[in-house]
C-alpha cells in the first residue's frame, strides 16, 4: 500500500479520483488554498472513455477562479468523453497542489484510523460501487430501483455525411438543446415509434461508431444476463448479433432490425450486444459523524445515479456545494464569496446560525442533496413514460 509520508495529516481526504472527485477537490482547495487535499485512486488511468453531454446547468454555484472557469469552457460546446474531463481535472487538481496516490482502499474507516486518525473529512467519491457507502454508510438507499432494461447494439457505419437530412435533425436537436452546449454531429439523440434510441459516438477515419438502443422485457433481460445457451451479452461478455442471438430475443431483434432500416445505414462490422439496465438509486444518507467526530460525506455516483445522461451533471452541481460546506466546516473563517454582497450576506447568515442554530453547515448538503435527488428522479421517471409512449421526441427532453 502506498500512504502518505507526509507529516502533515491531510484536512480533507477523498477516496476515489473519478471526475466527481476531483471536481470537488478542487474547488475545496480552490476555495482555502491553505487545505491539505489527499485523494485516493485506485486506477493509475481512469477507466472510462464515453462520450458526455455537459449541461450549462451544472455549474452552477462553480468557484470564481478564472483559471477553472476557463477549464469549464474547454468542457463546452464539443465532443467530450469521460476521460477527457477526468484528464484536465486530474490536471488541474495537481497544479493547484492536491496529492494523489493510488491505492486501493479496501477498509475505509481502518485504513483512516490507522494511517490519518486525525482527518477531519473524508469524502466517498468512488463510484458506483462505493465502498464508502457500503461500509460506512451500510449501503442503505432511500430507493434503488431499475427503470428499463435495454440492449445497446454497437457497430460502425461508413462516416455520417452531412447532407440535408442530417443538417434538418441536428437543427432540430439544437433547438432543443438551447442551454446544452453538445456536439450534435458527433452525438446525436434520436427515437422512433418503437421505443429506441441512438448514439453516435464518434467519426474518425470516415467510420462513425454507432450504439443503437432497444427497450426489452425483464425475460428478454434475464435471457442475456444469465445466459441462454451459452450465449450472453454482458458486458464483459458481448454477445454477437447472428441467427441463434436473434432466436434468442427475436422481439428486441425485430425493433432493431427495423430502426436500422429505416436509417439505411450500411453496417460495416460485426453488430455486439450488451443487455444493461437503467437504474435509478439514491443513498438514505449522504453526510455522517463517526464516533471521533469525524465528518464523512458520499458525492457522485457513490451517492445518488439517474439515467438519460444526467448522473454526472448532478454529481458535478453536489460536488460545488459540498466543496462550500466541507470549507465553511473545517474552516469557518473562510469567505466562501468572491462578489462582496454575498459575502456580506453569508458572513451575516453564518454569524445568525452559529447564535441560533447548531448544527454544522455540511449537514445542509444532506437537505439539498435530498431535493435534488427527488426532483432528478421524478423528471426520470417522466422521460421513461414519454420515451415509451413516444409521444415526443426522446432528444426534447436532452
Ligand atoms: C455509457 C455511459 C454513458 C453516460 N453518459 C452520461 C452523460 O451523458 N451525462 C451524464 O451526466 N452522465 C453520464 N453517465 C454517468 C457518468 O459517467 C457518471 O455519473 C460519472 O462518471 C460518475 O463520476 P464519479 O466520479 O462519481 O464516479 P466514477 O467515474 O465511477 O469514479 C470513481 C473513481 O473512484 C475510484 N475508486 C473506486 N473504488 C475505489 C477504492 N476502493 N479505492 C480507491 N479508488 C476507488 C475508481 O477507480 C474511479 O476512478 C454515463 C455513464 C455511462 C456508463
């Protein structure tokens, strides 16, 4: 295990360096330079290369310092995939002197206690799978369940050309997508009368990748799941499009079969399929005190996911206020506030709820974070009911 040799006990650890993660870091440091930041990763390249949609929304309440503005406007208004905004944050994070060491960590609450006893916050920033969540938090969800199952086909066409069709959709898409900058040529969002939608990812060397998605049935699921015949389709494990596949599942075969079609797309390699699920969970609790008073606080997909390329964005708009609360805790002299009357404003506020009120402002992540969540989670709800009843279309909702 690689630890910190350092001899001064970090004031804020984070475990997992995904770009929720860092994204927090950094504004944390950002906001009090003075802050020693330690993350924990325990991938030297971060794993992920999808592509992303970044929502102006999300950064909302960002810091005010222009070199991270700027690095905001390098995420907008072009293609950009996961790795790419982990690869500027990582950056970032390391010219503004937070430390990163890569270690899996397996035990959060023992490795802590051993190695930094004296740590005032430690942030779950790892993921899906979180093992903060699991161990500290006992995994407890205030709700977790599956919105759809679908099977994503993927394969390459000859390049999307831009003729006057495609130029029709994309004007289309951009209108609904005014306060979204996205590259609507390199992704586009489509869906047709038979539930399904379409990703194109990426045009490189005339060979666009495309993954076409298609609803199906909990047993069409369960077939490609588990197995059927030796065939599954997971996505360790794809499965390739051929005649036994289309036994297989023939209904979702037939919705794709017609969605290519009627695109006239001619396919140039093998077609694979992935059975996934779109699901929707949100963590009971996101902010706790361990028996040493020590603070410990969920973010990003460890916390709370939705489906329909929102989960980042809202990890995005948490981790800016968490930064805030994690600074006006640990370090209450701090002025969160660039623009003077808000920092009147704040300073007035903060002065009032520390006569008044005595709980500590990280735990208004918890109260936020519960709107939030609530109000993501019913818009999810509201797209699936639309997407599946194709009244509008799937991109009005981008
Ligand atoms: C195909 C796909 C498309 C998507 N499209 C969109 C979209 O268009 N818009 C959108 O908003 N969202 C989208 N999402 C969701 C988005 O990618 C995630 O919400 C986002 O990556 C979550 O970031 P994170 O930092 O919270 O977690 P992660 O990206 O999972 O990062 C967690 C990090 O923690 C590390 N880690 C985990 N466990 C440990 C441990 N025990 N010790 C040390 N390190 C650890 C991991 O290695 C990882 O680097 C998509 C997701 C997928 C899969």
């Amino acid at each position: 295990m690689e630890c910190n040799t350092s001899l001064t006990t970090p004031d804020v650890i984070f475990i997992g360096a995904g770009p929720v993660g860092l994204w927090t870091a950094i504004q944390t440091k950002l906001l009090e330079p003075k802050l020693h930041i330690l993350m924990f990763e325990k991938h030297p390249q971060y794993q992920r290369s999808h592509p992303l949609k970044m929502s102006m929304t999300s950064f909302w309440n960002t810091i005010n310092d222009t070199e991270f503005q700027r690095l905001i406007y390098s995420m907008l208004g072009k293609k950009i995939s996961t790795n790419d905004i982990e690869q500027s944050l990582l950056t970032f994070a390391t010219k503004i002197g937070i430390q990163i060491l890569h270690s899996h960590i397996d035990n959060p609450m023992s490795f802590i206690n051993t190695y930094y006893p004296k740590v005032k916050v430690v942030v779950g920033s790892d993921g899906s799978h979180s093992i903060v969540r699991k161990t500290i938090f006992g995994d407890k969800f205030a709700y977790n369940y599956n919105l759809k199952y679908i099977a994503d086909f993927r394969y390459t066409i000859n390049s999307v050309t831009d003729d006057s069709k495609q130029r029709k959709k994309k004007k289309k898409l951009q209108k609904h997508n005014d306060d979204d900058c996205n590259d609507e040529h390199d992704r586009q969002y489509d869906n047709d009368y038979d539930k399904e939608y379409e990703c194109v990812t990426k045009n490189k060397d005339n060979v666009t990748e495309i993954t076409t998605r298609c609803f199906m049935s909990e047993i069409e699921y369960n077939k490609l799941k588990h197995g059927n015949n030796g065939m599954k389709a997971t996505f360790k494990d794809p499965a390739t499009y051929n005649e036994q596949f289309v036994n297989l599942v023939p209904e979702v075969c037939a919705k794709f079969t017609n969605k290519v079609t009627k695109q006239k797309h001619t396919i140039t390699s093998p077609i694979t399929v992935t059975a996934t699920h779109l699901d929707v969970y949100k963590c009971e609790k996101v902010v706790m005190t361990d028996a040493n008073g020590r603070y410990w606080l969920l973010v990003g997909d460890a916390a709370f996911a939705v489906p329909y390329f929102r989960a980042l964005n809202d990890g995005l708009l948490a981790g800016s206020l968490v930064a805030r609360k994690i600074v006006e805790t640990i370090s209450p002299y701090t002025n969160i506030y660039n623009f003077l009357p808000m920092r009147l404003a704040n300073n007035i506020y903060r002065t009032t709820k520390a006569l008044f009120i005595s709980s500590d402002p990280i735990y208004e992540y918890q109260y936020w974070f519960d709107l939030l969540s609530h109000y993501e989670t019913s818009k999810a709800n509201v797209k699936t009911l639309f997407v599946e009843s194709s009244i509008v279309e799937y991109s009005s909702f981008k």
